[in-house]
C-alpha cells in the first residue's frame, strides 16, 4: 500500500459524512480524483437523494474510467457514509503495529466504509498511471448505505456506461479474504399504534396505554421464538424493533406509538410469515386491551424499504475471476453468506452480480473499531488484480 493511499484513508476517516450528510466526503473525493488526472466530465452524481425518506445533501458518484482493452466493463462500487456514532472519531496510526485506532471514547471509527473509499481511489490511482491500459472500469460512491441501502436503490443506472457493467466488485465490511456471495433479504415494516389519551395522574384508567399495548406484544413475540434471531421448522430468520417513537409527555397515557420493525431471511415466504406472525400478535393484543369504559386502541400497518436476498452462482464467472486473483496474489479466499444487507443486494437486482470483498476492519461500528493495514493492503491489490483476471 503506498502513502498516498494510506493519507487518503487517514483524510477521510476524519470528514464526516453519516447517512444524509456525505456532500463534504463526495467533494473531498471528486478533488482527489481530478488530482490524480479524472477529467470533470468523467464524473457525475446522479439524484437518488431525492428518492431517499431521509432527504440528504447530494446523490450517488459515478466515475468512469475509459479503458482500451477490448473487455468488458467492470463495476467497483463501495458507500460514503458511515454509522452517526462515527461522527467525532479521531483515527491514530500505529505504524509499527500495522493498524489505525481510535482515541474518541464511545465512537466508531468509520472504517465502514472510508476505508472502501480510499480502497476505491486506489484502484484509480493505478489505472491512471497505466495510461488506459486496462478494461473500461466504473466506479460508484453510493449515499446512504447504512440506512437501509438507500443510495443504491435510487441509482440512475443510465450513468453506469453503454454497455452496462458485466459485473461488479462491491468493498463493504470483513476480511478481504471473505468473498461475500449470498446476502440475505429484508423487509422494513411500519406499526402505528392508537391508544387512548388520559391525564395519567387523575384518570389513568380511562386511558389506553400504546406503550403498554406494543410491550405486551413484543413479550410475546419475544417469548414464542419470534423477536431476535428465529429457527423454526419453516425457516431462519430474524426480527427487531429499531425505533420507537410516542408520546406527548410523563402525565398523559401514551395515545400513539409509532414503531418501525425489519424482518430477514435468505428465504422471501418465511420473512413473510414472520411479519405475519407480528401482525397477528399486535392485532390480538389489540383486540384484548380495553380501558375501564370498555374502548379499545388500533393497530395499523406499511410497508417499509425493502432488498431482496440473493445467491450467486458460485461457478459463475465473477466468483472464480475473484478466486483466481486471490490464488494469483497467494491469498487463501473463500465464500461465505452475509446476514447484514449490502449494496450488492440492490446491485444484484439491477441484473449486474455483484460479489462483496472485506476491507478490513474490526469490530465494526463499536468504540472498540481498528484497522487492519495488512488486510486493507490486500484487498487495495486484490481488486487491481480483479480488472487483469480474465
């Protein structure tokens, strides 16, 4: 790995970009780019924050770099956001220990996925230097991955060339020798719960309780195997309440409870049934709770972002380029299952496989988050090897 590319790593560790906000990473990139010798014209953004329910500063970054070999065109993609529990973190280098630390107390480090970033630059580094000696090759900064993979499922695929990509190289989380060829599937729901108002000092039981009514329903879900992580005869699977939101203040009966809850499976029927399952329970619940005058809250739901699991052949064509370039530069790789969602996932629905290769970090999103520099040395060759494997 040369300096260049390890001040990279260290500059964009230090620009804070959480979901929504990666205006000054993309800047920060397209500067460097243009540095390097990418002409303004060879890069664009496309729009896809404007589809996102979180809003956001700027969109997808598509860079092509024009090649002559008569290839076809490779796709290297990775996202510029990071965890918002990154933001504030203060990266130190440990040279002789080979790693990158983190000296803010409680952060992550942000490794996922600046170190994709820099993994991605590169790669462009290289390709400039051999003067268009190499495949057509399109790069994609992605917005918004940690939110549901949101920036990937706006992308303007007309931006992506003519022809489309045969394939692509996606860099997220995990050690660079662990090709990432089946992702799993998730399903995003939405339960508003209806209560009843009261003054929770003077009348209490005239109200009806929506924190109450979701508590009873996630015990029992909880205790009948259906919360966390889910092994029926049916299937695997998980489920989870990310947020919570209700309330209008400590002496008013919770009226209303907003919750948005995810189900995953590799399996699209048995993510169904789970969802099913919590339907089932909330409407219960909802049936048997009454306050003292006999009334009754209400439960609805909505649907939420959604990516669909895949599986890549893994005699097909980008799992053995991988594997031979891997075998090329000594590296014991093999494949695995992921059950966290990728960019990949929406990149795979497109019709374009996508496999996604590590990059290096450890104990990614917690306080306690290094870099491994040996790793992302690998994996900085592994992909300049990807564009020469035929």
């Amino acid at each position: 790995m040369s300096n260049e590319t390890l001040d990279d790593l260290l500059a964009l560790l230090l620009i804070e970009g959480p979901p929504g906000k990666e205006a000054a990473v993309a800047e920060w990139i397209r500067t460097r780019l243009v540095e390097m010798g990418v002409a303004p014209g060879q890069m664009a953004h496309d729009r896809a924050q404007e589809q996102s329910e979180y809003g956001g500063e700027v969109g997808n970054l598509i860079v092509h770099l024009p090649g002559r070999r008569a290839a076809p065109r490779l796709m290297f993609s990775t996202h510029m956001d990071t965890v918002p529990n990154a933001v504030g973190c203060r990266p130190r280098l440990l040279r002789e220990k080979g790693r990158i630390v983190n000296d803010a107390p409680d952060r992550a480090l942000g490794g996922d996925n600046r170190l994709g970033c820099a993994a991605l630059l590169h790669l462009a580094r290289t390709l400039l230097a051999m003067d268009g000696d190499h495949p057509p090759v399109t790069l994609v900064f992605f917005v918004q991955e940690e939110v549901g993979l949101v920036g990937s499922r706006g992308l303007d695929i007309s931006l992506l060339g003519d022809p489309l990509p045969a394939m692509c190289f996606n860099l997220d989380g995990g050690p660079p020798d662990e090709f990432v060829t089946a992702v799993i599937g998730a399903e995003r729901f939405i339960i508003d719960i209806t209560g009843i108002a009261a003054h929770a000092g003077a009348h209490p039981a005239d109200g009806l309780s929506a924190a109450v009514l979701a508590a009873r329903a996630i015990a029992a879900l909880d205790g009948e195997g259906w919360h966390g992580r889910i092994e029926k005869a049916e299937g695997i699977g998980s489920a989870n309440v990310g947020i919570l939101q209700g309330g209008q203040g400590s002496n008013v009966v919770m009226p209303s409870l907003h919750i948005l809850a995810e189900a995953r499976s590799h399996d699209p029927a048995f993510r169904r049934q789970i969802i099913n399952r919590w339907k089932q329970e909330f409407l219960l619940v909802a049936l048997e709770m009454e306050n003292q005058k006999g009334e009754r809250g209400s439960v609805a739901f909505g649907p939420g972002p959604t990516y669909e699991a895949f599986a890549l052949d893994e005699s097909g064509h980008i799992v053995q380029r991988a594997l031979a370039a891997a075998r090329r530069m000594g590296m014991a790789a093999r494949t695995v299952s992921n059950d966290g969602g990728m960019d990949a996932n929406r990149i795979v629905a497109l019709g374009i496989p996508a496999l996604t290769i590590g990059v290096g970090q450890r104990s990614v999103h917690q306080p306690e988050e290094w870099i491994d520099l040996a790793d992302f040395g690998r994996v900085c060759q592994l992909i300049v090897a990807c564009c020469f494997q035929t």
